[in-house]
C-alpha cells in the first residue's frame, strides 16, 4: 500500500480519482478534471431537468446545502451524501450536484483514497447526483478522515415547501427515531455492546443505522400533498428533541408531543439504558417531522406508511408563546448530542471504569 505525501493528492492519483465521477446530468457544462477549479452548469438545460419531474414550467429556485461528517462513521461517502440530500429534501429539492472535500491523516494510502472515491461515485451515481468538483488533501491537521460536501438542488416555487406551521397542525414523525446514532454506537463498539443484544436486536439496530435516506419519500410526499405541508425537518444532531424545538421555536409557537408515539426502536432504547443516554436526544438521521394539514394528517400518514418505515402522529402545534411540550414537560434548547455520551461511555466500559 502507498503512503501519500502530505499536501494535495498526487497529480498521478488525481487523473484515476476525477474518472470516478458516477452520474452526469445533461445539464452539467464543466465537471470535475484535474487542474480545473470550477464547475458550470447550463441553466436552462437544469430547468428542463428539474421541471420534468414536477411537471411544471416555471424557473425553480436553487436550494444549498453545506454538511461535514466528522463523527465515526462505517460508511461516510454514503453519510456524507444522505444527510446533504436529506436536508435539501425539505425544502422540496431535488439534489443536483455536490462538491466534497477530503481531508486525511497522514500515512493515509493511495488504495484507501480511491475506495472512497468509488464508494462516493457509485453512491451519486444511484441517486442521480454530479460531482461537480472538489479537493483532496493529506494533513497534519486531522487524526481521522473528514468529509465535507456542498451540495445544490432545484425545486420549483409552487412546490417549495415553506417553514410554516400553523396552530392546530398535526406533527408527524416517520422514521426510527436515533436511527444515525444507534448504527454508530453499535459499529464504533461491537465487542461491548454484542454481549449486551441478542444478535437479531444487534442486527436491527445496524440496519436502522445504515437507513437513513428520508429524501426520497419526502418529495414523493411533496409532490401529492404540497398544499397540507407546512414544514418539514429532518432530525439530526440534537436528537427528535432538538428537531421539535428547531422546527417550532423560532416561529413562537409550542407543542403538545406524546413520546409514546415517537417511533422509538427497542434496540435504541435498550442501548439508552445501557449508555445512560437520552435516547430523544440521540443523533437521528433517518427520522423526519412533518408539519401539516390536522384534517389531511391521517392520509398523509397513510401515504407514508408505503415507504416501509414507521410512521405515527406524535402531536400538535400548539399556540404562539406556548411552550414546547413533552408529555406535559417543556423542552429546552438542543444541546451536545448525546452520541458524545455515548462514545464518552463506551470508552469507559471499555478500560473497565
């Protein structure tokens, strides 16, 4: 295996690494090629693009997202572009294209670079998103990989979907809640928490953790209920808590949540207990809150419940200056993500303290 030198990768690695692009939509002009440090799309050639899958002719606006995956993670090219497409899915985006930047340690090999490309390629071309660019580099300022991506959609304006939410709207949560930080823990330490699981729960926390694309039911979703939708968030760092109080507090209003509906996995729970953690305020990548139409929100359930994920109305949106409640329990502020506690915990059941 060769070690790279520190600095940009070798030109040599750089021509293998830009022939490892995935998909290319029409409407890309200049993609990604060594020496080149820009991408440039035909415009009206996106608009065409985007407007076929809506069915629809007007301009779309452009939607941008920047995201990095610095937690442990087993598969971060598959991270780093599900957490970009998912957010940009809330808006009612359809992802583009995306520019990453890699960061390695030093003694990082040539072989290990190109793994991820390809894993990266073959991630992008599934969904049908360019690499339009990027940089690569190996540094001292880093002890484990980073991944950082930015990433472009297009959706157009009647179907952009607002951050809106209305008193009396209901508040659906499809998705294993803590789904992202569950299939961490259970990878970053199999010799600890195996002896905790039986292998079918240790299996099904692994596979909710590696499920965390919501985009695709989200626009499938937009698309048939636009109208009803009034806001959508996808829950990441803070947990399903940090969500609810992300999606209502800088609009004014409260909540009344019952977090017996919020789809909560046993093998999560169990590994909260375990850990000591709060499970709610767990990293969960894979849940998404759906803000809409009370009278529409069963059928909207229903329509969700295809997609083979869990799906439950969890509450309402109460009015302006109300609380953010919890089983009658106001919410704070999100704060660390409890994965920290988790990982924190784990390094000491490790050395035996």
């Amino acid at each position: 295996m060769k070690v790279m030198p520190l600095g940009k990768a070798p030109w040599s690695l750089l021509v293998e690494l830009v022939k490892k692009q995935g998909f290319r939509h029409k409407g890309v002009l200049q993609t990604a090629e060594e020496g080149v440090d820009v991408a440039i799309l035909n415009l009206q050639t996106v608009i065409t693009e985007v407007n076929d899958f809506y069915n629809t002719q007007s301009i779309p606006y452009l939607v941008y997202k920047a995201d990095p995956i610095t937690f442990p993670t087993p598969n971060p090219a598959k991270y780093l572009i599900t957490v970009n497409k998912n957010d940009l899915a809330t808006a009612g985006a359809l992802p583009y294209g995306i520019t990453i930047t890699i960061l390695l340690p030093p003694d990082s090999t040539e072989s290990s670079l190109l793994e991820l490309q390809s894993n990266l390629s073959d991630i992008c071309n599934k969904h049908k998103i360019s690499i339009l660019g990027g940089h690569t580099e190996i540094t001292q300022a880093t002890q484990n990989p980073i991944l950082s991506a930015s990433m472009i959609g297009f959706v157009p304006p009647e179907f952009y979907i607002p951050r809106d939410p209305q008193v009396g709207d209901s508040i659906i949560c499809s998705g294993w809640v803590g789904a992202e930080g569950t299939g961490i823990l259970l990878v970053e330490a199999e010799d600890i928490l195996s002896k905790h699981l039986d292998p079918i729960e240790y299996q099904h926390g692994v596979n909710i953790g590696s499920d965390l694309d919501i985009s695709n039911q989200v626009v499938d979703c937009n698309r048939k209920w636009h109208d009803e939708l009034h806001l959508v968030h996808d829950a990441t760092e803070g947990g399903i808590f940090g969500a609810i109080y992300e999606c209502l507090a800088p609009k004014g209003f409260g909540s009344e949540i019952v977090s017996q509906k919020i789809p909560l996995a046993a093998v999560t729970k169990k590994l909260a207990k375990i850990l000591k953690i709060n499970p709610y305020k767990l990293l969960a990548s894979g849940a998404v809150l759906l803000i809409c139409d009370h009278e529409k929100a069963p059928e909207i359930t229903e329509f969700l419940n295809k997609k083979n994920r869990p799906v439950e109305i969890i509450g309402r949106v109460t009015e302006k200056g109300s609380p953010i409640r919890v089983d009658g329990k106001s919410i704070h502020p999100p704060e660390a993500d409890h994965i920290i506690r988790g990982l924190e915990q784990l390094s000491r059941l490790r050395k035996g303290t």
